[in-house]
C-alpha cells in the first residue's frame, strides 16, 4: 500500500463523479468546528471572569463530541449518514440554544458543563462521514490517500480561520455571537451534506462487523492508532488554553484566537509537502515518530516572553499538526475491521477530543493556579509520555499493515454514474 501522493491525484480525488455536492457542504459543516468550542470558551469567560470555569465548560463540550462522534459512526455504517446526521443536527440546535440561556441567566457552572456535553453529543459527525466516504468513492491506493490528506489539509484551514474569527467575534456587542454563527454553519452545512444524492445512496454492508461492544476499537491495531490521536489531542488541548491565557494577561484578549491561528497555516504549508515525501515510511514508526517530535517542538512555547515570540513558536510547532491527521487517517485503512469505516473514524475524533478536553482541563488549573509556562511544559511532556506508549505498542500496528488484503474497488462510483 502507497502511503504517498502526488498533486494530480489530489485533482482526481476531487473530480470524482458525484463527490462535488457532498465535498463543499462538509466544507461549510467543519468551517465551524474550531469555533463552536473556542467561542463557548471565550463567551463563558468573559460572562463568568474565569479561565477555570470557561475551560471545564469547554472540556464538557469535547467529552460530549468523545461519546458522539463513536455513536454517529456506528449508526452511520448501520444505517448510512442521512438519517443519524439529520436527527443529530436537530437535537444539536435544542441544546446550542439552552447552552446560549444559561450563560445569559448567569447559571451555575455544573448546569453549563452538563449542556456543554449535550451540544458535543449531538454535534453532527460530518467529518467522520466525510472521510468514510471516501472509502466508497474511491479505490485503494495513492488518489483515496490524497483525499485523506485533503481532510485533514481542509480541517487545519478551519483551523486557520476559526480561531481568527472566534477571536474577532468575542469583540462583538455580544459576546455569545461566535456561538450562535459557528452552530448556524454547523447546521446549515451537515443538512446539506446530508441530503445530497451521493450521500443518501449510501449503502451499507452486509457483512459489515457488527455487534461488538468496542466496534472498531477491538482491533488492537485501532487501539495504537487511538492512542496516537489522544497524545496529539492532549497536547493540543493544553496549548489551546495556555495562548489564549497568555494574550489575556498581556491586555489583548482578541490576539488569542489570532495567534492559534498561526500554526494551522504552518501546518497546511507543510502538509502539502510532507504527504508527497511522508517520513518515516512505515505507518508503524510514522504514528509514534510524530507525535515525539510534536512533543518535543510544544516544548518551545515555554521561552518566548512576548506574543510575537510566541507566534514564531506556533508557527514552528503547528509543521507536525497536518501530517499527524493523515497518518490517523491513512492507518485506520489498515487496523479497522471491514465496514466500520464511520466508527473507526468516529474513533480517532474520540481519542483527539477526550485529550483535548483532558488537556484543557488541566491546562485551565495550571494557568489559574501556576504559569502558562507550565502549562506549555505539561503539553509537550503529556505527548512524549504517549508517543513513547505507542512507540513501545506499534507491533499492533506493523502486524495490521502486514495482514492487510488489497480491497476490490467499490461499486458506489459506478452505481452514482449510472443514475
């Protein structure tokens, strides 16, 4: 298996029959999803005057997203997207509105942190379906790789653009406004998805594995992968409180958002290139090999004693976010149980976000209680602890890739030309 791309293989990915309508609404469904979290976290902030408060709120929201997204997918490989997304996106809007009521009646933080969970419960999986999608458009090999690394060069531009505006918009009259556009989005972009025919002629597989309690997640391979993910999520997680911590205490607040947003354009700029020439070569040594080194460069956050500083650091840091995305993508083809594609996937946003929530939580006491200093040294020795746990299990890994079958090409692609 090809685990590189050229640029013509990501043109053909995207000028695959039928993939336009779904590719563009995912687009306006995970614009927002940097925001929803970020926004929720300023907006508690300044209600609230806490960093403690606004991070548990927000570490709320991420353990919600941990319990959905594994949900979502298994009911999206069950019964394909359309229904499980459409019935998530409306539960999603009751509970935005709740959440946005209770910070503006001043409730109390357990109330906040509760409604926090249920908006990430029912925060629609599009990228999840979007990513299992490919999968069935698309045959095994460098061009569905591509793909792959699409999604994940498309989430860091979110991650790019959301940040910025969740930043801009806390200086709005209304300090809930970043909440209410990213939910808007969110809503607007996953029905979309999900009512577009590519995704409505889903169909499942019959011969799916179905029925265990841990799903995908009884691989021991998926569980390595897992694993990797929750090293990056958790070190991401405290370097998401920590700068905007930092921002605060120099007077510029708004900077916060801004300054995130600089490693997500060093993360794309790099992806690019390290998805033509990814290194190492073996997925087994690539998923430890990167989450180390991203450890390693967080650790740079701790010197800089200025915001420009700062911003050189993430901007530094943010060269190994894109291509750790990929790989988790890429290594799911491998470890994952035939027809479990959406929960596999569902998998790896549960690990990202229980470590971002996780990460978040303590990095919001550390910098209530201690230094931002501190909380940039706990993420970059937070993932060295794990890169070294998936380092020592990547035999998992190496055994998947060793067993894999090459797949046949999927009907799907033929079955949506002949409509």
């Amino acid at each position: 298996m090809s685990h590189s791309a050229q640029l013509s293989d990501y043109r053909t990915a995207l000028t695959t029959p039928g993939v336009r309508g779904p590719v563009v609404a995912s687009l306006l469904a995970r614009l927002p999803i940097a925001m929803v979290g970020l926004s929720m976290l300023f907006y508690v902030q300044r209600e609230t005057g806490s960093f403690a408060i606004a991070s548990m709120v927000s570490a709320g929201a991420l353990a919600g997203v941990a319990f959905g997204s594994v949900a979502q997918g298994r009911l999206i490989d069950r019964f394909g997207p359309s229904r499980p997304l459409i019935s998530a996106i409306s539960l999603f809007s009751v509970f935005v509105t709740l959440s946005v009521l209770a910070v503006e009646a001043h409730a109390a933080a357990p109330l906040l942190v509760a409604l926090s969970f249920a908006v990430g419960l029912t925060e629609p999986m599009v990228g999840s379906a979007s990513r299992a999608l490919w999968q069935r458009v698309l045959p095994q090999g460098p061009v569905r790789i591509a793909a792959y690394s699409y999604e994940a060069i498309s989430m860091e531009v979110f991650f790019i653009l959301g940040p910025g505006l969740s930043g801009l918009l806390i200086a709005a009259p209304w300090a809930g406004t970043g909440v209410v556009v990213s939910a808007v989005l969110m809503v607007a972009g996953g029905l979309w998805f999900a009512l577009t025919p590519t995704v409505r002629a889903w169909r499942t597989e019959p011969d799916a594995v179905r029925g265990a309690l841990l799903g995908a997640l009884a691989s021991p391979g998926m569980r390595t992968v897992a694993l990797a993910a929750f090293g990056f999520g958790i070190t991401i997680g405290f370097i998401e409180v920590a700068v905007p911590a930092v921002a605060t205490a120099t007077g510029r607040p708004s900077l916060g958002g801004v300054l995130l947003s600089l490693w997500s354009i060093s993360s794309v700029l790099f992806g690019v290139l390290y998805g033509m020439r990814p290194w190492p070569r073996p997925m087994y040594l690539r998923l430890p090999v990167l989450l180390i080194g991203f450890a390693l460069l967080s650790l740079l956050l701790a010197i800089p004693t200025t915001l420009i500083g700062l911003g050189v650091a993430l901007f530094a840091v943010g060269t190994l976010i894109t291509p750790q995305s990929t790989t988790h993508s890429t290594a799911v083809e491998a470890v994952a149980p035939h027809g479990t594609a959406a929960e596999a996937f569902g998998w790896v946003v549960t690990a990202v976000t229980l470590g971002l929530g996780l990460g978040q939580l303590l990095s919001g006491q550390l910098v209530e209680h201690a230094s931002t200093s501190w909380a940039f040294l706990a993420a970059g020795a937070s993932g060295l602890i794990v890169g070294l746990l998936v380092l020592a299990l990547r035999g998992t890994v190496r055994r998947s890739e060793e067993n894999q079958v090459p797949e046949e090409a999927t009907r799907l692609q033929l079955d949506l030309a002949a409509r």
